[in-house]
C-alpha cells in the first residue's frame, strides 16, 4: 500500500461534513450553519450559508437526505434534515474508505475523519492512524534535514538576511508542529491498543438513520 502523502486528495467535501453531523442527529440548515461556525470551523474553514443549504440541496436530490418541515407559529417553517440509508451508505463508505494523506499534515482530511472516530471500530481506527503516522514519518525522513539554501536574485528591493532569518524560523516552528502530531498520533495508537478508550460497535448505516 502506497502511504505517501498525496496533495490531489487534500479538499474536504462539504458534504461528508454535513452528512456525518447530520447523522449525529437530525438539524435544520440553521443548526448546520451554527456547526459549521463552531466545532465545524476547525473542520472547515469559511463555510457560508448558501453552500450548507446548495449542499443540502444536492443531497437531497441524490437521496442522500431527506426532510420533514416543521411548522413554527409566527416564524418560518423549517426543515428538519435526517440522512438516509444511501446517505448513510456514501459517508460510512468514505469514511472506512482508503484515506490517502495531504502533501501538508494540517490540511483537514485526517482531522474530520478523526472527528468521526464514533462511526469507527477500533481496528479501522488504528488503521487510520497507522496510515497518517508512517505518511508523516516519512515525511519527516525525507524533508527535515533537506539542503534549505535558495538562491535570490530579485528585481525589486529583498532584505535576503531578514528572509532567511524567517524561513529558518518557520521551519523550526513546522518541524516542532509536526513532531506534535505524531506524538498524539503514537499516544492515541497506544492508548487504543492498550483498552485505555473505549471501543465501538461496527457501525450499521441502516440502524443509524433515524426515520
């Protein structure tokens, strides 16, 4: 299995998102949005209204969603979104689907997945988590102690000692950011093997859709 590290693959669908909150509970696009700008911002960044109610839209045409309106007196109605089988169907298959990492670990793939772990069994969790640990260990052995030196010949005024001094600093700062991830990524691992979390059931699309 080829565990490098792929940057065609590092765009979070919107969708996924909303399907697995979604299956969390029933909401309205409202309930969405406030996701979005809360938990889900850590998840996604910039998420506007209209693309919640466009995506919703487009699930529920692929029958990935469907919804039941809710009078309220003096108020507009709302729609309350629930996923449905299929919908619970195209998540689960992503989710426990093959998860090939970004070029950059903070991009949000890993991180949304993680979010999900409660749809996971521990086995394809540690799976998960094996992928992204020997992606970036790689990643490290590869780029870490890389030849940094640039050449500059700029055409406009370019303090090249003050550039240096800051890429410098930036790497110092990514490798110790990177370091951090794989300590909780090997921490999680551990603590996943040794029964010091609890382990979830498989999870059944059909008997998470609430009708």
């Amino acid at each position: 299995m080829d565990y490098s590290p792929d940057s065609g693959k590092s765009a979070m669908k919107l969708e996924y998102i909303l399907l697995g909150t979604l299956l969390g509970r029933p909401r309205t696009g409202y309930d969405l949005k406030k996701f979005m700008d809360t938990h889900g911002r850590f998840l996604r960044s910039n998420t506007q209204m209209s693309q919640v109610y466009r995506s919703l839209t487009a699930m529920a045409e692929r029958g990935w969603v469907s919804f039941t309106v809710q009078g309220r007196p003096g108020a507009q109605d709302a729609k309350i979104y629930r996923v449905t089988a299929e919908g619970a169907s195209v998540f689960l298959d992503w989710l426990t689907g093959p998860y090939h990492p970004p070029t950059r670990f903070q991009d949000p793939d890993f991180g949304v997945r993680l979010h999900f772990a409660g749809f996971l069994t521990v086995d394809q969790l540690l799976a998960l988590l094996d992928t992204e640990l020997e992606a970036r260990q790689r990643q490290v052995a590869k780029y870490r102690f890389r030849d940094r030196t640039e050449q500059y010949e700029a055409s406009v005024p370019f303090d090249v000692e003050l550039a240096i001094a800051i890429n410098d600093r930036t790497h110092v700062h990514g490798a110790a950011a990177i370091d951090a991830h794989l300590r909780n990524l090997i921490e999680l691992r551990s603590d996943l093997l040794d029964g010091r979390l609890p382990e979830q059931p498989s999870p059944e699309p059909t008997r998470k859709v609430t009708r």
